[in-house]
C-alpha cells in the first residue's frame, strides 16, 4: 500500500505501507515513542517492546515510510471476562510481562498507538485501526477494546473525567486521543485514574500529566450492537441475516483458524 504525499515537512513524497512489525523496528518504536513521552519519562524500551513482539507477533502493526517505521499499533488477546471494564492498565498488560495474552481469548485489546509528530495529519491512525479491524476478522475474535488517555485533561481541571468526555463527545472539547477514538465508532465504557506502573520505566507524574485511562470499544459494523453487554466492532459472518447473538461463546463465530 503506498500513498503519495505533498504536505510532509520536507515536501518528499511519501512511500506509506502498513506491514506487521519486526524485531529490527525496535529501534525507530523507540524513537518515536521518546518523542511522544519523553516528559513524562512512559516511552516504550526496546525490550518491552521486543517482548510483546513475541508473544503476539500478529497484534503488532506498523505504518512504514521508505523501510522506517513512522507509527505502530500494538494489541493483545484477552479473556474480556476476566477483567470486565473495572480493570488498569497495569493489570491488562499484565505489569508489562504481557502474560495477560491468551491465543484462546475473545476481544483484541489496544495498548498503544502512537503517530511520529511528522507524519501526522496522515491518517495514519486511522490505517493502524483498520488494520485492527483485519486482524479480529482473521483471528475470529468477538471485538476490540482500547485504553487511551485523555492528554488534554489537565487543562480542564474544573470538570470531572465524565463531564470532559460529554464535551469531547459534543466536539467542544478536542483531545487528540479521545476525539480520534470516538471518530472511529468507538464509544467511552469507563474512566479512570492512571498508575505510576502503567509503563515501564515511568517515574510517578502528576495528574496533569497522566490524566485518566479511559475504556473504549468499536461498535458492532455488521448488526448494529455488540455480542455481548461489551459492545465491540463485530467479526461474525453469519451468512443468513448477519444478525449476532448476544452470547460471548466463540462457537457463535465461523471459525477462520
């Protein structure tokens, strides 16, 4: 997949490509997430990275440019049940061992993703979550579910996390977070507060820094709801009415492994 491009800073043309990541992209994942975290000192390290990369090889995925990787996505497998919405961050990934993967879960689970400040206003995030998409189709799975934060929080200290996200809901309040989620038939299921284990090698922050982590999932594109009481983007193919049932057995699904 390329895309020509004329707005990039230097005014290059752009050589775009969505393609799994590797272990030789370690390097530029760093380096972009430096340049997105640096100062609240959260950037992913290479062998946190690297260690997610094996566990689930098929859930990480890259925006390339001419071979350098310029954004990624990186997701596990869950066992939704067993977290439910009243989860952390911390817990979902496990304390960032990633032990919470299980190839035999049902929801594709979103832990980061994250655009190189120079490739944005590329759609890039928005490829990444298409990208997404495949995946829980190929892997059969009932939905996707993310945690982002909500960045812009700190400078609307006078509302609570529920009052600042009606606003991003009402497109009064933009957050580059929230709004892209929202944009992409994501809805908001909780808010809360962040923890200073949420990424590996992070130093306590402020509120103002971290905000909250809100829980988030993909609407159903094929009935209209969600198969169970977590809504998520729906995978089934059920070839009569495409209607789902509201089971989160996987034996509602046409097996694709």
């Amino acid at each position: 997949m390329t895309e020509p491009a004329s707005d990039s800073p230097d005014s290059s043309i752009h050589q775009l490509a969505v393609r799994p990541l590797r272990p030789e992209d370690a390097a530029d994942v760093r380096r972009i997430s430096e340049g997105l975290y640096a100062r609240i000192n959260s950037s992913w390290s290479e062998e946190a990275y690297l260690r997610l990369l094996k566990r689930f090889p098929e859930g990480q995925i890259g925006v390339e440019n001419h071979g350098k990787i310029v954004a990624f996505a990186f997701a596990l497998i869950v066992d939704y049940q067993k977290f439910g919405d009243s989860h952390t961050y911390d817990q979902i990934t496990g304390g960032f061992t990633f032990s919470t993967h299980d190839p035999d879960g049902d929801v594709l689970y979103g832990i980061e993703v994250c655009v190189d400040p120079e490739y944005q206003g590329l759609r890039l995030g928005r490829r990444l979550y298409d990208a997404r998409k495949e995946v829980c189709e190929q892997l059969n799975l009932r939905a996707i579910i993310a945690g982002g934060r909500m960045p812009n929080y700190s400078k609307h200290k006078e509302l609570t996390p529920r009052q600042y996200i009606d606003g991003v809901k009402r497109k009064e309040i933009y957050d580059p977070v929230m709004t892209f989620q929202l944009s992409n038939d994501f809805h908001v299921k909780k808010s809360s507060p962040t923890t200073s284990a949420a990424i590996p090698s992070r130093r306590p922050t402020r509120p103002c820094c971290s905000g909250t982590i809100s829980t988030i999932s993909r609407r159903s594109s094929a009935s209209g709801r969600g198969l169970s009481s977590v809504s998520g983007w729906c995978s089934c193919k059920c070839a009569a009415s495409r209607a789902c049932s509201r089971s989160s057995s996987r034996s509602n699904f046409s097996s694709t492994r």
